[in-house]
C-alpha cells in the first residue's frame, strides 16, 4: 500500500486589510495576541494526530532501517565510500582506530577515532558494543555478540600479532544479496513489496545465514594458523588467563650471577667480621631477615656518628665502575635514620656516592640503599650507620649486607626505581651465587592442598579423608583456659587481589591477613565464622594468607566432634564448585651463569623436546682431584697453576675463597696481587694464595701433593705451633683450616682435626672448598635433567616461579628416625632423616621411584629442619610404622636459605596455544619427541647401562665414616655384579650384627664371605676382616672385628634373587 503523504500549506496573511472589530480596532488572536489579517492563502491545520502521524512515520523508518540492516547485514562495518573505518594500529601497548561507521545488531553507530590499551601477555578481542563503545576482552563469544573489530595477541611490552576482524559491507554487497534472495524481480526493498510471510522467510534465512556465517568464521579461526602468545613471567605469584586448557612451553630461562663484593660477611652471621665505629656490635638471635643471627649496634658515645664498617682497604671498588651498597635495617633507638655510607667518618675522595634510601622505622626491617660512582680504587669504608646518637646504648639492627658492582644503565635507573622494586632486583646473595634449579608451579583452581599438607596442631584433629577432617578437643573440666584444636595452612597469593574461599562444616573458619614472612599485619579478612562463602581482596602489603579451622568451642565430653571439608580458595570474586587441587610443575636440575653486565648469559632451551643448557660459563670446585703447580713464589704468597681447564676468556672470572672472601680479578700484573684469580689465554688459570692462609713458608715451594691438600682444606705448619709455617726442615705437619680461627686452633687435638701425614681427602668440620666460575672460549650444549609438565586450564590460572628446589634428594632410611614404635619422621630438626639443607616446603617423599603419599607435611615451628617436616603414622596399637626398611628414599623440596645456595632468576619466558589446531599439532609434536627420546633411552639400555649407585641405610648404630667422602653405597651393573663400597666405624664388632640390607635383586642364593676388607685402628694399626652378605640380603660383621677405627667395606659378588 503506498504511503499517503500530507502536504504542508503556509498561511499568507493580506497585510493591508487587517481585520476590525464593530468599533474599528483591529481584531487580535486571543491565543496568539497577534494582529489578524484577511488571509490570501490558508495554512495547513497543525494537530495533534498529525503530529503523532509525522512521529509515526519517522519510528516506521527507523525500524526499517533496523531491521534492513538485519537482513542484509546484521552486524558489520559499513563502508559507503569504499573506505572502511575502524582501521587499527598499534604502538607499544596501546592501540589506535580510525573514525568508522559500524551497525550492531541492526543498530547504527558513528563513532569518532580514539585508542584504548591492551592488557599485556594476553590474547583479546576488540569488539564495538552495543552501547557504541569499544572495548576489549579476551573471550570471543562476548565480541562476537557485538561487532567484532580486531584480535591482538601481546607479550609484557608490546604487540605480537595483530589480525583483522572486520565484517565491511558496501553498497554492491547489497546489490549481490539482493539478487540472490529476491525471487520476483523488480521488486525494491521496501518491507511494503512483501507480505508478512514473504518477510518473514526472508528474515529467517538472514539469521540462519548469520548463524551458520558466525559458526564457520569460529571454524576457521580455531582451525587457522596462529603464533603463539608469549608470557613473560617473574619470580613469585602472578597469573596466565586462558581462553582453553593448552600446555605452556618453557621455552628459554637465562642465567644471571649475583656476586656480592662483602663475600659471606654480611649474613651477620659472625660479628667479628666487621670493625665498629663509636659503637659496639652484638648478635642478636630475635631480629634478623635470613639465617640464625643479625647484629645489633649500640653507640658507645652520647654524641656522635656510630657504625659498623668495612675499611676500604677490604672493600673492592675499582676505578671508572658503578656499585650499589644496601642492608636490611631496622631501628631501635637511635635518633635519626639509618644509612649504607661510602663515606664513613673520614670522608670521601676519588668517589661520589648518592645516599638514595634511610629508614628509621622501628617495627620491621627495610632495605637502605646508596650508590657509589669510583674514580680511583679502593677509594673509601663501607659503612651502615647512624648519623648521631644522643646517649649512650642507642641502637639498630642489621642484616643481609651486600654490594654488588652494576652497569652504568642501571646505575642511572636507580633513581626512578622504587624500594621493593630495587630489594627485588639486588637481594642479598652470599659471596657468589647463580640461578640454581629454577622451577615453575601452576596451582590449580583450588589454592587449598589436602589437609595433610596443613600443619596441625592438636591431638584432637583427625585427618578422615585428604579433604576432610574431625576435630574432638573435650573439655578436661579443669581448666577452662584451655587452648582451642587448630590445622592451618598458609596460602601465597597477589597483592591487590579479590579472592573467594568456600568453607563447609560445623567448624569455625579464620582467614588472617599475613607479609611476605607470613607476620600477620592486618585485621583478619574473614575472622573466625561458620561455614559459608566469602569474598576479600588482599591488601598491597599481602604475601601470605593465613588459613585456620579450629573447633567453636570444646566439646562435651562423649558430644560429636566437630567436621570441616572440602575448603575451596579461587581467584575472583565468584565461588566455584570445589575441586581437589591440581598442581602442574616443572621443575629444573640447572645452575645458569652470567657475567657482570649479564649480556653474556648462560641459556636454558628446548631443542625437539629435548632440553638443553647452552653452556658460557664453568663453574669448579678446586679440590685435590685437579692438577696444580707452583708457577712463581712472590713475598708473601704463591703463583699457583692450575692446569687442564677449558680456555677462558681473559679477566671473566669469579673466585670464592674458602672463607667465603671473593678473589680478586685482576689481569694485567695479576701475579703480583695477592688473593687474585687470573686467565692470560693460555688454557690456565693461575690464583695467588697467601703464605699465611696456606701454612708454606717464605721460600718454600709445595709439591703437587701439598697444593692438593691445601685446596682440600689443610694448612701446612711445622709440627710445633699450629700457626708457625712450615719453612722446609723438620717435620711436617698439616691442620684442618676450619680450626684455625683468627690464627689460633680450636681443634680437638692432634690425630683428629691435625696429622703429621700428607692428608688426600677433603676435611670435615665445616671448610667450605675455593669456587671459580670462568667463561667458556666456546660455548657448549649440553643435556639437561627436569621433572614435570605445565598445563593452563581454561580462565584465570595461578603461577608461581623460582628458584632452589632439589630434586628427589636422597635421605637416610626413615624407619631409623622411629618414634614411639610407630611414627616415621624426615627433616626433623633432631632427627637423623635431616635434608641437606634448611627445606622452606616439601613437595613430594618419594619410595623408591613412586610418590608415597603417606606422608603428612607439617609446618608446626620448631620441629622441622627449616619451615617442615613429614611423618607417617603407622598402627599404634601394633607398634607399625608405614615405612618400608628395604625400599629407599627421597624427597623435593624448596631450600629455605636460598639466600646461600641460589641468585633469583630475572624472568622466565614462555609461551602457549590458543588455536584448537595449534594445541592439538603442539600434543602431536610432543608425542613425537616423546617417542624418540622413549626409544634413546631404550637403545641406551639396551647398550648396558649400569644401575645407579644407592646409598646404604645402616642400622645398629653403624655410621659412616667421614659421610661426605666414603658413603657406604651399592650398585649393580648390566651383567648383574653388585659393587659395595664405603667406610664404616664399627660400634659393634658381634659376627653376624646387621650393617645394613640390600634389596631384592642385589641378594645371593647362598652366604657370600669378603675377605678382602681391612679394619684402621691407629697408625700403627691395621688387619684383615671379613664381612658376610647373606641370602636375605643382610651385610653383616664377619670374623676378627674390633670397635674402634675404621672398616672398609669393599667387595663384588653377582646378583642371583
């Protein structure tokens, strides 16, 4: 029906012929008040209706115009002219679009040109919205909703890929639709050409062309070829968000060496290594950052500048480099801040430095920092002080001590750095330090372990299920000040971060507020309630939460106990359905070096799933096993060679002395520099080492044997006074360097910690070996041992990255550390199962070769060696432990002190898939690798391979002797002979007591007689024994024992059960 239009008429009055009344007065409009005037056209009536009709009309259009464009269109970017808007670009992190026209859902925008910026390490949309704004979002079904823009994938600074999302359409693209919907031709596009039917036919065919458009653009993109998306990560918590489950790819960690000019000395762990100024230095066990002790200083004047300090003629500072001094302090009562100072009381010359950070905070530690440019060597003391004291006994604290050499760039950046940022990139390291066995965790939706992981700490809990608990704590009706039953579990998270955790039960529920140290600092995000849902954000100074569950309040005697399970922690602010926690980890058996500047860096990479270190740097302990001569005598110490070594770099090396004092690096006149480490090319490197550290006197020369015994920890003297050296008469004599302290022994006495024979194996009672790392004059590639796989789940995933785990660490068999008959325990801190090192957490306890989930970790303090032991539970009332005596085992675990044992690394690169295609080509390619390095290790196999060599768990009070040297160890090679070696200190000398027990598969049909052992008494000393391997698998004391000395445990016999 065609479209009646109204045509509008003007009203045209006569001027000159107004209109009067009876009296002659011109008429005027009463509603108007205008004059009137007889009229020469009349004008069209303005009312109401027609109004509503004109308004009628202009709303049809619109409608029209909507639902063409839903038709023919849909969502797109319209392109009138030919040029489409929308175009983008980007720069850095920010992307910028031209002005455009687009229609959402039928709905027209024009929408001027802006910019919005991209979240970094992310793949996102950018998409027109149905409010006309443009947005962003890393789903596609929500831009797909809208209009569809553009698709940018990012790293940490910049954009990787960008693609093309765009739907244009032109006015031909109208034109061809045209022809092939319409059926009559001729017919326009006016809705009114068509009936209902006829329009609704043609509006369902658009959207199901729309839909199935929609569903193979979804196709093609998931199908089409896309780089990945690279993640950078850091050390600590961040998070990856995934728009599918896909496997992340370490792809390259690079090395970075720390080495801190001040040696060992600033741990604070040993006053007397530093020199006080107006003040006296003290150890204090309560106020420390790492290890057992900082050192407290109090003034000793009422007036004065007070410190403890370096002398600079300790300090290696070298003219035309850059050094940053820092200390964790905390104040107590001094008056003023406290400060690293170059300057010290005497001024400074041939220096500048710039004092960046003081603190005067008396509730924790902070870390002080002040940079230092040199213009001449050794220009000035190292100080940490405090301006003025106003009485006497005024005092701070101080700990972590530290100076590194840096580049000038970064030099120059301190400045715009913040506290925790420098804390962060400059911790304190003692003496030299690489990036040791990093590792990387992927937490699962749940953040909350088993409750065997929790620390315990009453009787009263009963763990049910790995995710439910009893708690029972009665009321005794004696004291009513009873202490409540509580499991607690600390949670590392993000700053500035909402959470959601989810607790079911009868139990009450505490969730506190805890630092990076896990000190609570805060009122408790969610302070003892029941059961429920509840949602926080961490505060900026958060590292930890603390998580409890405890009973409400005692029970009745005989009353049900209390339940708590399946607590669920996720990241956002929506509760999700509980799930167990499933952690993804890898975990890496590396130690990765650079230079100063580090732009020469040891790699970590993958090569056909095979993982390699590109290896620049060698790092060597000198020990009596290299070869060493003496290349010149100077006044005062020895030129000594040590030969053999891949060539180095000139002047690229460091050197830790066995005092933890780092060596210097001089090349050019090297040789004349006492304590000096230096390459001049020739394959060689040379060290100088003091005649008064090594015990030869002033025109002596070593032999090859006595520079070995020197470097395995002895110092040579002449038989008579320990710190006499020896000048080339007389008798020799050599004690252990770790006794001598300040030059006076503080040994046991003569034949234990000194001997009058030329000692071959290393020392004992804590000598820590000299270390040199040195660069390589041709990098190598070499093969790298790693444990797990990371894989991101769909959405927000929580990552944690590091550094110091060991991997499946051997430990004593824990059925000796028994307790009460039936309680097994490993790194208790009086147990005989102590790790290695201080242990922060323990990730698995592994028998034999298979994680053994018997044990409980616990955290409770002051019974673990560091933050953790674990122990299983056996049967009390049948005296059973849980632990296996025939199986071995082991145990990964994060070190506590990483301060002394790791550099943290800078960052980790990574990347993964988006695409279906890709994940599933990136799961080929790894069953690929996985297959080709499966049968490597088969034809390896298959080319006899011998077992590993296993340490012995010995029973009976057996021990070894000197345990870091002589391990009492079996091994079986591919033709099944058993090797036995090792030393042990008989305490029993009964035939047929029990040494240890071998295994099945390492056994005899038959009683098996070792005469070939001997037994050490004295010097004097020494016989024949024997020892018996029995069926059973049993070592035992044979024939002619006596206690005391040594016995050698030495033979082979062949495997038959």
């Amino acid at each position: 029906m065609a479209y009646n239009k109204q045509t509008w008429k003007d009203e045209i009055p006569d001027l000159t012929k107004p209109i009067k009344d009876a009296s002659g007065k011109q008429k005027m409009d009463p509603q108007t008040g205008r004059p009137l005037y007889e009229l020469v056209q009349e004008g069209t009536r303005i009312t109401s209706a027609r109004l509503n009709h004109a308004e009628q009309g202009i709303e049809d259009a619109h409608i029209l115009i909507e639902q063409l464009a839903k038709e023919w269109g849909g969502s797109f970017v319209a392109s009138p002219s030919g040029t489409a808007g929308f175009q983008f670009i980007a720069a850095g992190l920010t992307a910028s679009w031209t002005a455009g026209v687009g229609y959402v859902a039928g709905r027209r925008f024009e929408v001027a040109a802006g910019s919005l910026t991209l979240n970094p390490t992310q793949g996102q949309y950018i998409y027109l919205d149905t409010d006309g704004v443009v947005k962003r979002t890393t789903s596609q079904a929500t831009a797909n909703a809208g209009l569809l823009l553009w698709y940018f994938a990012t790293d940490a600074s910049k954009v990787i890929t960008s693609t093309d999302r765009r739907r244009t359409i032109t006015p031909d693209t109208f034109a061809k639709k045209e022809e092939v919907v319409l059926k009559e031709p001729g017919k326009g596009l006016s809705t009114n050409d068509y009936n209902n039917t006829k329009k609704a036919k043609v509006q369902e065919h658009g959207e199901r062309l729309q839909e199935h458009d929609q569903r193979l653009t979804v196709i093609e993109d998931e199908m089409g070829e896309a780089a990945p998306i690279p993640a950078t990560l850091k050390p600590g918590i961040q998070t990856i968000t995934a728009d599918r489950t896909t496997p992340f790819n370490i792809s390259s960690i690079k090395g970075r060496t720390l080495a801190d000019l001040l040696g060992r000395d600033g741990n604070c762990e040993d006053a007397s290594k530093w020199d006080s100024w107006q003040g006296t230095l003290a150890l204090d066990t309560n106020n420390k950052v790492f290890g057992n002790n900082g050192i407290k200083i109090s003034s000793a004047l009422s007036n004065g500048y007070f410190s403890l300090f370096k002398d600079k003629s300790k300090v290696q500072i070298r003219a035309g480099r850059y050094y940053i001094g820092l200390a964790e302090v905390k104040n107590g009562t001094a008056p003023s801040a406290i400060y690293v100072n170059f300057a010290g009381i005497g001024g400074i010359s041939g220096a500048t430095q710039s004092i960046l950070k003081k603190s005067a905070d008396t509730s924790q530690f902070n870390t002080v920092y002040t940079k230092l440019s040199a213009t001449s060597d050794n220009p000035t003391n190292f100080d940490v002080c405090c301006a003025a004291s106003t009485a006497i006994g005024q005092y701070f604290y101080v700990d972590a001590i530290r100076l590194y050499e840096i580049t000038a760039a970064e030099y120059a950046a301190l400045d715009s750095m913040t506290p925790e940022q420098i804390a962060a990139k400059y911790p304190y390291v003692d003496d030299v330090k690489p990036v040791r066995n990093p590792y990387a965790i992927r937490y699962g939706k749940n953040l909350l372990p088993p409750f065997t992981e929790w620390s315990i700490y009453d009787s009263s809990i009963t763990v049910k299920s790995p995710y439910s608990i009893e708690i029972n704590k009665e009321k005794s009706g004696i004291n009513s000040n009873e202490s409540f039953a509580e499991i607690k579990y600390w949670a590392k998270v993000q700053p500035n971060t909402t959470y959601t955790i989810t607790f079911n039960g009868t139990a009450n529920f505490w969730v506190g507020d805890n630092d990076s140290n896990k000190n609570r600092i805060n009122t408790p995000f969610v302070g003892d309630k029941p059961a429920g849902v509840y949602v926080f954000t961490t505060k900026s100074n958060t590292g930890y939460l603390e998580v409890v569950i405890n009973q409400n309040e005692r029970s009745a005697v005989g009353s049900a106990p209390y339940i708590a399970n399946n607590p669920m922690l996720n990241i956002g602010s929506t509760a999700l359905p509980f799930e167990p926690q499933n952690n993804d980890y890898v975990f890496y058996d590396v130690s990765l070096h650079s230079n100063v500047d580090g732009t020469v860096r040891d790699e970590l990479f993958y090569r056909d799933g095979q993982l390699s270190k590109l290896e620049k740097f060698r790092e060597i302990v000198l020990d009596g096993n290299l070869s060493y001569e003496v290349q010149a005598d100077k006044t005062g110490f020895k030129n000594i060679t040590i030969k053999g070594l891949n060539s180095p770099n000139v002047g690229l090396i460091y050197g830790v002395k066995f005092d933890g004092k780092i060596l210097k690096n001089v090349t050019t006149g090297g040789f004349d520099i006492q304590d000096n480490t230096y390459s001049i090319g020739d394959g060689n490197i040379y060290i100088t080492i003091s005649d008064i550290d090594s015990g030869w006197g002033e025109n002596y020369t070593p032999s090859e044997g006595e520079i070995k015994a020197y470097f395995n920890g002895w110092k040579m003297y002449d038989n008579v006074t320990h710190a006499n050296p020896y000048l080339g008469t007389g008798t020799r004599a050599w004690v252990k360097l770790s006794k001598m302290v300040n030059g006076k022994f503080v040994g046991i006495g003569d034949g234990v910690d000194a001997t009058n024979t030329l000692p071959t194996s290393l020392a004992d009672g804590g000598y820590t070996p000299y270390r040199l790392i040195y660069q390589l004059a041709q990098p190598v590639e070499v093969p790298v041992t790693s444990e797990g796989k990371i894989t991101l789940h769909e959405g927000t995933n929580v990552l944690e990255v590091g550094t110091g785990v060991v991997i499946r660490e051997s430990i004593d068999n824990p059925n000796q550390a028994k307790y009460n008959g039936y309680e097994n325990q490993i790194n208790r801190i009086s147990g005989s199962t102590k790790l290695a090192n201080r242990a922060d957490r323990i990730f698995s306890v592994y028998k034999n070769t298979m994680e053994d989930r018997v044990w409980i970790l616990d955290s409770a303090q002051g019974l673990g060696y560091g933050h953790v032991r674990a122990f299983a539970i056996g049967d009390y009332t049948a005296g059973k432990s849980l632990v296996d005596p025939n199986a071995t085992y082991s145990v990964t675990y994060l070190v506590l002190d990483r301060y002394a044992f790791t550099a943290p690394l800078i960052d980790l690169q990574g990347e993964y898939q988006t695409k279906l295609a890709a994940v599933v080509a990136e799961m080929v390619e790894d069953a690929t690798n996985l297959e080709t390095r499966v049968s490597v290790v088969e034809m390896q196999y298959a080319r006899k391979q011998p077992y590993p060599v296993i340490k012995a768990n010995l029973v009976n009070g057996f021990t070894t002797f000197y345990p870091d040297i002589n391990s009492v160890t079996y091994q079986k090679t591919d033709n099944n002979l058993v090797l036995l070696t090792g030393i042990v200190i008989p305490v029993v000398n009964s035939p047929a007591t029990t040494i240890y027990k071998l295994p099945v598969g390492f056994r005899p049909k038959s009683r098996r007689v070792v005469l070939t052992s001997i037994q050490y008494i004295d010097a004097n000393t020494a016989r024949p024994v024997t020892f018996n391997i029995e069926q059973d698998g049993r070592v035992c004391v044979g024939d002619h024992w006596l206690t005391g000395g040594w016995v050698l445990l030495s033979g082979t016999f062949i495997s038959e059960q």
